[in-house]
C-alpha cells in the first residue's frame, strides 16, 4: 500500500515571478494554452498554468498517488508509462504546448519519446522542456574527489537515468526533429548545498578554474523548441569564452 501521507521533494511552492525552473517554465508554457504536461507530479506547475493562466492542462503521471494531488487543476489525467507509447492511446491531440519538466533524464529511451512529441503539437505548438546539466562544477568537484554521489534531488537525483550537458542535449533534440528556439539557464555556483562538502576540498585555483568556464555554474537548462525538419543550431553564446577556457596557458 502506497504511503500518501509521506513528504515528496517534488511537492512545493514557488513565486511565479521568481526565477526558479517551475517559473521560468510556466512562463514560457504563456497563458490561455492548450497544454500536455509530462511528468505533471503533484501539480505543483498545474495549478499555476490551471489557475493562473487559463491553461486547459492533461496531465501523465508514472506514480499514482503523486497524480492524485494535480487530478484537481486537470482537464485529463492519464496514469502511465512515458517509456510504453500506449500511454497517449486516449490523448487526442493537437496541443499548443508540450510541456517536459525535469523528465527526459529519468527515461530509458528519451529520444524515442520525443521523436513521438511531435506529432502531438498543432501548426504552431512548440516544446517547452528543462534538464539539468550534468558539467556543473559541483559535480565535477564531486568527481576529482573520487565520487559522484546520488541524493533525493538535484542533478544527480537518485531516479535519473541520463545525464546531459548542453551539447549532448540539443544533439539528441535535433536528431528526433526539434529545433531550439529559445535557451535560458538557471545558475548555482559550485559551492550548492548538495555539492559543498567536495567543492570545500578542492585547491582554490581549481575552484578559480572551474568557475571561470562558461556552462560550469549552469544548474539547469530551460528551453523551447519546435518541430523542424532540418534543425538549426542555437549558438550557446559562450563559444568565446569556452574557447579561451580551453586555452589558457598552463599555470
């Protein structure tokens, strides 16, 4: 028997103003959508896209009793398994937005998934997803240290199954057939909580270094993409910077 009486890290609260990942997402999602929302978990994006945006919001699930708690800002709840491609039998489609918080990397085979995506967008719908960037500096500090630790959340949460960096990312989305269209990040440094005890333990020119290079103080990717049949590549922005990084002079 499931406990539902438990405290979920995935069931919180958040300013939609603020610039936390559930915030940046819903303002991309807009208002007044017709949304599929991947992994929708305890609602805590549904009730702000439900409630305050006017979305008309289908919601799939893996865990029951999680989906229990978002079945109250939905139009449809769908309890199933994104890796089985019958959970969209009873979806009908189109929907303007698709949207993927935090749930690629906790799947076998993400790109079958999103290959399948995008045949559930109208004309103009677009894909708004977040992931995790596993080149943050926390987790390299991890690894000169000889570990690379699992925990309850975060990018190295204990249910992820792939790990991304930008360019592993936006590789995979354009080999299913989306194209970025706009790319944001959510920046900690590598002194986060979940990192601090090895980040302490490093000498402070590696620290130095670390936070010198371009993408290792991202925490998260957030973005939108859109079907494309011939993929563009969205320039990360930092190519200067990173090719400076990769060539600085031996200390």
């Amino acid at each position: 028997m499931t406990d539902d009486s438990r405290i979920s890290p995935y069931d919180y609260s958040f300013d939609p103003d603020g610039l936390s990942t559930a915030a940046r997402l819903s303002r991309l999602v807009g208002s007044d959508r017709r949304v599929l929302e991947l992994g929708c978990g305890y609602g805590v994006i549904t009730r702000q896209l439900a409630v305050e945006q006017g979305c008309a919001v289908t919601g799939v699930e893996y865990d029951a009793a999680s989906a229990e708690h978002a079945r109250a800002w939905l139009d449809q709840l769908v309890v199933g398994d994104l890796e089985d491609a019958s959970w969209a039998t009873d979806i009908p489609p189109p929907f303007d937005v698709v949207l993927a918080a935090d749930v690629i990397e906790h799947l076998r085979d993400p790109l079958r998934l999103l290959r399948e995506l995008r045949g559930m967008l109208g004309e103009d719908g677009y894909l708004v997803l977040s992931v995790p960037n596993v080149g943050h500096a926390g987790v390299i500090a991890e690894l000169l240290c000889g570990r690379f630790d699992y925990k309850a959340t975060g990018i190295l949460d204990e249910t992820h199954l792939r790990f991304f960096t930008w360019n592993s990312l936006e590789s995979m989305l354009n080999s299913a057939g989306w194209e970025v269209t706009h790319r944001e990040t959510v920046d900690a440094g590598g002194s986060h909580e979940q990192f601090h005890e090895c980040w302490i333990k490093l000498p402070a020119n590696v620290r130095a270094l670390l936070d010198s290079h371009p993408t290792a103080n991202v925490f998260q990717y957030v973005l939108t993409a859109r079907p494309a049949a011939n993929p563009r590549i969205l320039p990360l922005g930092d190519e200067a910077r990173l090719h400076s990084w990769l060539n600085k002079p031996a200390q």
